[in-house]
C-alpha cells in the first residue's frame, strides 16, 4: 500500500513539473517563410490578377492561368478608363490569350465626354482593341445631345425602350436598347409641334407631324417627322430652347396642338405671316397628357382659323 502512494506522489510531482515547463522566458519569433506568399496570385488559374497595363496582362498572362469568370485589375494605363476591373465574359479560342471585348469592365464609374464616346464603348474588337461592359455599369456623359450632363446605366437591352429617359440609344432590336439614364427627371422632355383636327387636344408619338427639339440652340426644327422615343436623335431637353420654337403652319382645316413639360412656365404664342409677327393670346385650351412617363401640358387652338389663312404662316413658340 505504501508504494501505491508513493508512486502517486511521484506522478502527480511530475505532472505539475511538467505543467511548470511550459513557460518560456525568451520571445517566440515566427519564421520568416511564413509570412511569405507560397505563390503569387497571377500565377494561379483563374481568381483575381493584377496588372500595370494590357501590355503587360499580354506578356505575363499564360493560357494555362486563364478561366472565365477570373477578374484582372489593371492599374496603369493613361487612358482612365481602361483601368479598374475587368471580369473575363467569354474564351472564344483557348489556344490564345482573350481579346480585350472579351473581358467587361465591371464595378466601376466611367466618365466619357459624349454620346459617341459613350457608344464606342460598346464596339467589338475583332483585333483586340477594346474592352466591353458588364451590365450595370455606369457611364458619365459630360455633354449630351443636349450638351448637358448625364448618367448612364449600361442595361445591355434588358428592357423596354419606351419611357426610360435615354438620349441617343444604340438600339438593339424594336422595344429596347441598350443605355438607361439616371438623371432624366420631371422637368426632362420634348417639345411637341404638329397639326391636328380641331377639337383634338391629344399629341401623339406616330402619326408624322410631331415635332422634337434636338438641341437647346435657337432656330427652327425641321419639317414635319415622326416621332419615336427612344430613337437616335430624339433629344430630351430640360429648359425650353434658347429662342424658342418655329413651326411651318398648313393653311387648312387643322390647328396647331403644342405639348411642353407640364413643369415648364407656360409658353408664350406668335404667328408670323412673313411680313408680320402677331401673338395668339385668347384661343388656346390648356389640357394635361402623360407621354413616355412624362406629364405634359398640351395647348391646342379652338377655332379653325387657318381654314382663311392667306401666305405663309410659321408659328413661334418661345
């Protein structure tokens, strides 16, 4: 019995002993391997590279580290815009390296200085010239059609064309297209000038006699066109044009129906008989009209005076 107590003494005096050793009078240092990569990212398939510029990306980029879906970063290209991230969309021929529409920007603003910039981002690269864009991002235009600023979500065609604000669209097929602007608002439209039949206080978009300021310049619009929202050239504005609108009056039955914004100040009338300007102030009836999610206020003449109209008359709205 006294050996089975001493040889417990003995076990638990060691125990404690050795629980005593794990203490350490020195500072414990990491070795420096280990805080060393064990291999650097671009050498890896797929995942995130990064690059000062394309050229480099064409010389370093090997096909056996390419996947698509990877994302590459490039940092130092003078032309801002082919800096950021780019995500690699498709791999048309796997025994060479991608062409550069074949990777999207993706996650970034872009800041251009016109619609044309702005659509050119959009161009194929047979030689490798260009990059595309990933749905979602966001252009800056400096100066619109209208030589205003707006912004741009690339939406790739994935919806309706018609009431989305867009100036200048690269229209994809019928009903859609490929840019929707964040800054159109209630004071953004059209300046609507046509004809109809007396009575009539409604504009419509088809029907050839419309009429549309493409640019806040002064002077007259063209003849009578159709309409088409969304189309190139159909510019919507946010103020009315510096010296106002001038419109080729037909001497017939029809009147003269105008839709401004319903947010713009109300517009002032003049017929010009080309020798005279005279201005029209107690035959108009205002009314109200949404167009392309736009409410406007529509003005139409309530008597037929054209039917005895002699020369030629040019109604000026200003």
């Amino acid at each position: 019995m006294k050996k089975v107590i001493l040889l417990a003494g003995i076990t638990l005096a060691l125990a404690v002993t050795v629980s005593a050793q794990t203490k350490v009078s020195k500072q414990i240092k990491v070795l420096d391997w280990l805080n060393t990569a064990v291999v650097d990212g671009n050498q890896v398939e797929g995942g995130l590279h990064s690059y000062t510029s394309w050229a480099t990306l064409g010389t370093s980029l090997k096909t056996a580290q390419i996947k698509v879906g990877m994302v590459v970063t490039i940092t130092g290209e003078a032309d801002r815009n082919l800096n950021g991230s780019f995500r690699l969309k498709t791999w048309a021929t796997p025994a060479a390296l991608p062409l550069l529409n074949e990777w999207e920007h993706v996650g970034d603003l872009i800041v251009v200085a016109d619609i044309a910039t702005r659509d050119a981002l959009l161009a194929t690269a047979t030689a490798g010239t260009t990059t595309s864009l990933a749905p979602g991002t966001t252009v800056v235009v400096q100066a619109n059609a209208a030589a205003i600023p707006e912004v741009f979500i690339y939406a790739a065609g994935l919806f309706d064309a018609n009431g989305d604000g867009t100036i200048d669209p690269v229209v994809t097929a019928a009903g859609t297209d490929l840019w929707y602007s964040l800054t159109g608002n209630a004071n953004a439209g059209y300046v609507f000038v046509s004809q109809a039949a007396l009575g009539s206080n409604t504009v419509s978009l088809t029907n050839g006699v419309d009429k549309e300021v493409v640019t806040a310049a002064a002077g007259a619009v063209s003849a009578p066109v159709a309409m088409v929202v969304g189309a190139t050239g159909n510019t919507r504005i946010t103020s009315f044009p510096i010296g106002g609108v001038n419109f080729a009056l037909t001497n017939d039955a029809t009147v003269p129906v105008v839709a401004i914004p319903a947010t713009w100040n109300n517009p002032t009338f003049y017929v010009n008989d080309g020798t005279t300007t005279f201005q029209l102030t107690d035959c108009w009836v205002k009314s109200y009209q949404t167009i392309d999610n736009i409410k406007y206020q529509v003005w139409a003449v309530d008597n037929a005076f054209l039917t005895t109209a002699t020369g030629t008359l040019t109604l000026q709205v200003r």
